[in-house]
C-alpha cells in the first residue's frame, strides 16, 4: 500500500544552531480541524453506550480501561476539582499514524489541537498549532524542535509540558488517537460516506470531486492520508481526515446493535491512549456534553522559515501572546500583559514583527 510517511516523520537530527533563519509570510487557508470530531466521538461513544444499557455500559467500561493511560503527567492544577465543580477545561488532541501501513515507530503528532471548553457557556473552542511550530521541548538536548517531536522525545507527558509552556496554559487531559485504527472503526460502522473535494487516485481510493462515495476501512484510511498531491498539502490532507472522522462519528451514534457497538470499541484498543479514567468520561459527558453544539476554532498562525535547511512555523510573539491570552479567557484565566520566558524563547533566533493573524470560524451543531 502507497505510502507518505518519508514525509510524515522525519528523521531524528542534529542541531546546527546559530545559521541565521531567512523568513517567508505566508497567509495560510482556513485549517480545516479534526480535532472537534475525536473529541465528539468520545462523548458520543461513552453517551451512546450508556442509553444502550447495562451490557453496553459495561463493555464501554472496558474498553476504556485498557485505553487509559496511568503514566504520571506534570500537570498545573488539580484535576478532579476542576471537573467536580464544572469549570472550565482543557484537552491536548494529539493524532498520529503509528503502526499505520506496518509502522511500529513511536511517530510524531502530525495534528495538536487544544480544545478547551466551557460548560456554563456552552461552547468549545479549538485551537490548531502546525506540526512545525518551533518551540522549546523540555529537558531537550537541543535549543529547539518543531512541536510534533515533543511526543518522539518525552511522550505524552513531554507533549503535555511543551504546550503548556508554549501557551501559559493549564492542560488538564490529553488523548492521542492512531491514524491507523481508522481503517478498523471505519469498517466497524459498516464504512462512511464522504463528497470529495478533489480528483485523485491512492492507494485504494480513487474518488472523483464533487462525487458521493462509500468508502470501506481501507479506501477510507488511504482517502485520509494522501497528501502530494492536494494543491492544499497537508491542509488539504486534514480537511480530509476531518470529513471522515466526522461521519466515522456520527453514525457510531446512531448504531443500536450492541454486537456492532463492541465492534466499534474493539476498534479503539491499540488506537487511543487517554488520561481520562471512564469515570471523567461520564463526568465530562454530563456536565460537558451540550458544549460540543457550539465551536470556535483558531489557529496559532506563524510565519514559514528555513532554519539550518529546515522548514519550520515560527510564531511571533504578538500573535502567541494573543492566542495565550484568548485561550486563557476561555478558561476564566487571567490575561497576562507580556509573554514568560519559556514562551519568548520560541522566537529568541531573530527578532520581527508579523502582521499574519489567527484565523478563526464557528461550527454550531456537527
């Protein structure tokens, strides 16, 4: 089967520091996001699961279970009493293709999203960082990364720690989903239906633009990760993902047989690790659940640079300060006048100013 992952992960390599970066502006397209369906599909699953009675609560159960995570994440606040008392809180999406077509690597987060939400106003709001960004990762030996690596190097913990510092941000729960266990949820729904917005052949998927086409697990796996050649890059290839991840999650909910609901959570082992026990789930689900009807989603906008031969998105400080601030005002946190020293140091190879902004839309319903 074709495969992109010389382009997905890259090899590990040196650092040689001090080359002077030279800078491109680029107004990016709208990001499509993916992240707002992985978060739905798992209050749908956990709700879904819970109308369907007590076999299918159990099965649930279990499932969760073998996808939690216990290893211990530095995180800023306590948890427990954040989602106790309902206030608001934050999730790291993180996407990767490991296993995907044979691979058994640890992988990078090719997708990041911060989804915070805010259940007395009833909204989730998103926000996208390129898996180029530059930033400081942790206890790196080098001055600086692109932000998918964080994951390679420390884990979920280290991925945690560098958004955290990068956005002067509490993250309360992260969840990694496996590209590659999409073929298997496709299949467990009985396959999804999708309107190309291209021409092209992949693999198992040949589709046509404009064009209603029923995918199987395989066609859906190879439709969500073709990339050369979409005009739109990797963009492109998100927007994709997004589409089939949405109708993967949607009609998981509207599927009443439990034989086919414990297909559909059989698909989840080996395919997402979470620090969310079943019980935040159900928590989250009931104090939570009505703000997945109303998202906002931004992306933290940098500039292209070639950095020592390598590309990376570097975010000025204005725009990181204004993301920061935006993300904490939908946490009830307050505003902070200038960036911490972690923050700053993303940008500490040469200084400029940017005129590129965050681009923001709102989705009602899904």
């Amino acid at each position: 089967m074709p495969s992109d992952n010389n382009h997905d992960f890259e090899p590990v390599y040196s650092r040689r520091a001090d080359k002077k970066p030279h800078y491109k502006e680029k107004n990016h397209p709208k990001r499509r996001l993916i992240g707002w369906s992985i978060f739905a599909a798992l209050l749908l699953l956990v709700g879904g699961g819970l109308t369907w009675g007590y076999g299918a609560y159990k099965s649930a159960k279990k499932t969760f279970k073998q996808t939690y995570d216990s290893t211990p994440i530095q995180k800023e606040r306590n948890i427990s009493s954040v989602i106790k008392q309902g206030k608001p809180l934050s999730i790291l999406l993180l996407g990767t293709d490991t296993g995907a077509l044979g691979r058994h690597d640890t992988g990078r987060t090719d997708t990041m999203i911060v989804a915070t939400v805010n259940a007395k106003q009833k909204t989730v709001h998103l926000t996208s960082i390129a898996r180029d960004t530059k930033v400081v990762v942790p206890k790196d030996s080098q001055p600086y990364e692109k932000i998918n690596a964080a994951y390679t190097i420390g884990g979920a913990g280290t991925a945690v720690k560098t958004v955290q510092n990068l956005l002067d941000i509490p993250i309360d729960f992260y969840a990694i989903v496996n590209m590659g266990g999409l073929e298997k949820m496709v299949n467990a729904v009985g396959g999804v239906d999708v309107i190309p917005p291209l021409t092209f052949n992949y693999g198992h998927a040949h589709v046509v633009k404009g064009h209603k086409i029923h995918l199987n697990g395989r066609q859906a796996l190879d439709y969500s990760r073709m990339r050369d050649n979409d005009p739109l890059g990797d963009y492109g290839r998100q927007a994709r993902q997004k589409q089939v991840i949405k109708r993967l999650a949607l009609k998981g909910v509207g599927i009443s047989s439990l034989p086919r609901y414990k297909t559909i959570l059989s698909s989840l082992n080996g395919n997402l690790k979470t620090d969310m026990t079943f019980n935040d789930m159900i928590t989250i689900r009931a104090k939570y659940g009505d703000a997945t009807h109303h998202i906002k989603s931004q992306n933290l906008q940098g500039q292209d640079a070639m950095i020592d031969g390598l590309s990376y998105q570097v975010v000025p400080n204005k725009e990181l300060l204004h993301v920061s601030n935006d993300i904490r005002r939908t946490l009830n946190l307050s505003q902070s006048g200038k960036l911490k020293a972690q923050q700053s140091r993303t940008d500490s190879v040469v200084g400029y100013s940017s005129t590129a902004k965050s681009q923001s839309s709102t989705y009602n319903g899904y």
